[in-house]
C-alpha cells in the first residue's frame, strides 16, 4: 500500500521542528511504500498537498496533529485552522484518511465531528497499530481496539519496535538547534498537576534498550543532523538506565551536539560527564518558585535543588534554560515577582547569553490532573488557562507583549 505521511501545516511561520512521529510510524511500515510531505514547510499547504496527491498517488494519508494550539496566553495560536485547508485538499479524494498525533489524541471525537473528512482516528502511538489498521482498510477484519473509526491500542513495548526511517523527511530542510528529536523512553512516573503526558502515553517508564538509543543516534548522524534533542518527558530518570545511556553516549565518535530535559534532582555529578558525551545545552521546568506551589502542583524532589543545578550546569559549559509558570495553585503576584528576580540572578550572574528563563501560562487541557480538579468533566478544547488574576495579569501581559514584540510575532 502507498502511503503519504503529512505533518499538519502550523498556519504562521516557525522554526521547523521534526516530525519524529512521523518518521517512526515510517520505520514501522517497512512493507509499504511510504513518502513523506511536511505542510509546515509549504507557503501554500493546500496546493502542496494536492500536487503530491498526484505526484506520489496514496492509498492512504496519515496526517500528524502535534499540538491543536501553542497554548500561549493571552494571544492563543490555533493550529487547527490549518486543517480546514488541507482537509479540503482531500475532499475530492478518494482514499482513505488517517489522522493521530499527540495534540489530535487528546481531542479524536472532537476532532473528527468538526472534519468528518477524516475516516480513521489514531489515538496513541501507532508503530504496531498503523500497520494493522491498514490491513484492515485492504479488506482483513477489524482489530479489537477499533471502534466506530476510533483506534485506540494497546500502548507497545520499545524494545518491539523498528528504528525510526529519517529519510522520509531531509535534514536539509531542518536546520537548528535540536530540531530533530530522539527519543529513548515514553511514558513518566511523575505527577505534575497540568500534565497529560501520563494520560497519554502511561504512568510508568517504558525504556528503549540503549543499544538502539545509540543506533538511532548514528542514523541521525549519518542523515546530516548537526544537532539532536531528547524528547523524553525527563531525561535522569530512571537513575540506572541515565547513567547507562550517558556512558554509551559517550562513546559515539563525533556525536552531534544534543540536549535534553533535566529534573532538578539530577546528580550534579552528571552534568559535567553530559558535557563530555556532547550534551550542550539542558532545560528545566521547575514552573514554580514557592515550596507550597511546588506541593499543590505535585512536584517532586525539592525546589531548594534549583539554583544549585542550575549554576553547576552552567559551570559544566551547557546552555541552560529555565520553565516558570505565571500563576499556579498557591502562587500569584509576589511568586511572580520572585520569577522576574530569578531571571535576573540567574542571567546576570550565569551568563546573560546562555541562561534563558520562560515565563508562560498553564494551559488546562483535558485528562491532566489539575484540570479534573478545577474542570471536572470538561472537555476543554477552547483554550482555558489558569491565568495570574489582577496586577500580575497586567504584568503578565506586558511581559508577554514585549516578547512577541521581540520575536517579530
């Protein structure tokens, strides 16, 4: 079967981001023909799509819905609005139209009443499940977990799965830092109150062995990535398996620059032995200030480790940023305040050029703890944030200007 893997237009221009979901359910479909098409690179992604259509003739589209809105308060970017256009282009079509991705599995009912287009939804990951759905469109019977156009399966073992396919989408056409992402564990064991990344792909740590970290790895290399970033929801942890993996790292030869996402809990130790396997740059998200907002939003390990991870990093030779929310359950204007000071002790006394602090806003969205909380029962697909209240709305929003200002949006 020919299949056209489509990463979904943004609708503005950014900065590319790989489409490593894509490329995996690529590696999975080693007994299809597949190609692949990123609409966020195309000024015009409905023509685009429409001239592959005729180019490469698809039995099937499988289109990836990363995020359904930027979540930025308080101007919101919807992504969705760029689906009008592309399931338009399909719309005369006659084949088969598959949509997943991590934004869309959050939303699938919604989603496809808004674009009934769209004939198969792909809840969750769909390395094993894509090719059995597809089986299914050629005429064998439907599987178990396929319900009324809604696939919802099982969530895979990692060490079951084939290795990602980078070909299908050039490195030439992603340049920058970390804009490909490797991935080494789904899943997490922590229970952040805003998070649906448990909902999403499950309450415990499912490890790809290191062996095929470090294969991957050499395969992007070989494609032409200069850089890469771990995608994995904390990259410490399990303890074991980290110290594993930075040992292997370690001995990749011209290892390309990489990054990754920290706990403030890491062994300081690490950081420098990171350095050494090609780790350049490191964020956190502590996203509180305060040790009774680091309760109420369930944090774990201990606020009191941030500034001295951060420093050590920073002495270790890596960029580093830092996560803030703006408001968040027991934090409001003076917690705040306390963020704005971080950023600067942090920029003035650490390197202003590589010490980055964000200051964003919670979006709510469906499944993640603090949502049942404050929403029970709500779908919350318009965006709803848990927004700072009074003065530190009005900073909040001035800050917030000045940013798109700076950044030309």
């Amino acid at each position: 079967m020919r299949v056209l893997l489509v990463q979904s237009p943004v609708g503005r221009k950014e900065a590319p981001i790989y489409p490593i979901g894509l490329a995996c359910l690529a590696g999975s479909l080693v007994d299809h023909q597949c190609s692949g098409l990123d609409l966020s690179l195309q000024e015009s992604p409905g023509d685009a799509l429409a001239a592959e259509l005729e180019v490469f003739a698809p039995d099937v589209v499988a289109i990836s819905v990363r995020n359904i809105d930027d979540s930025s308060y308080p101007v919101t970017h919807w992504y969705l609005n760029s689906l009008d256009e592309i399931l338009g282009a399909l719309g005369n079509w006659k084949g088969t139209v598959v949509v997943g991705g991590a934004g869309f599995s959050i939303y699938p009912e919604r989603i496809m009443k808004l674009w009934p287009r769209i004939d198969f939804a792909m809840v969750g990951e769909g390395e094993i499940a894509l090719p059995m759905l597809l089986a299914h469109i050629a005429g064998a019977p439907a599987p178990e977990w396929l319900h009324n156009g809604v696939a919802r399966p099982p969530r895979p073992s990692l060490e079951d799965l084939s290795l990602p396919d980078y070909s299908v989408f050039p490195a030439s056409d992603y340049p920058g830092k970390g804009s490909v992402g490797v991935q080494t564990r789904r899943g997490c064991v922590f229970n952040c109150a805003y998070c649906t990344y448990k909902s999403l792909s499950g309450n415990g740590f499912r490890l790809r062995p290191v062996s095929s970290v470090v294969q991957d790895i050499q395969e992007v290399t070989r494609q032409g990535f200069t850089s890469f970033m771990f995608v994995d929801s904390v990259f410490d942890y399990p303890r074991v398996y980290f110290k594993e993996l930075i040992s292997a790292l370690g001995e990749i030869r011209n290892i390309p620059a990489w990054g990754a996402w920290m706990s403030e809990s890491v062994p300081l130790d690490s950081l420098d032995t990171m350095y050494r396997a090609g780790c350049r740059w490191v964020d956190f998200s502590p996203d509180v200030i305060t040790e009774k907002g680091w309760k109420l939003m369930g944090k774990s390990g201990s606020l009191k480790q941030l500034w001295p991870v951060v420093k050590k990093a920073r002495a270790a030779g890596l960029t580093v940023g830092i996560n803030f929310f703006s408001a968040s359950p027991g934090e409001n204007l003076i917690a705040l305040i306390m963020k704005f000071v971080f950023m600067l002790r942090a920029r003035l006394f650490l390197g202003w050029r590589n010490t980055f602090i964000n200051i964003g806003t919670i979006r709510l969205y469906k499944d993640a703890p603090l949502s049942d909380q404050l929403y029970p029962g709500e779908e919350l697909f318009e965006p709803v944030f848990y927004r700072p209240r009074g003065l530190a709305d009005m900073i909040v929003r001035a800050f917030q200007a000045v940013r798109r200002f700076h950044h030309g949006n």
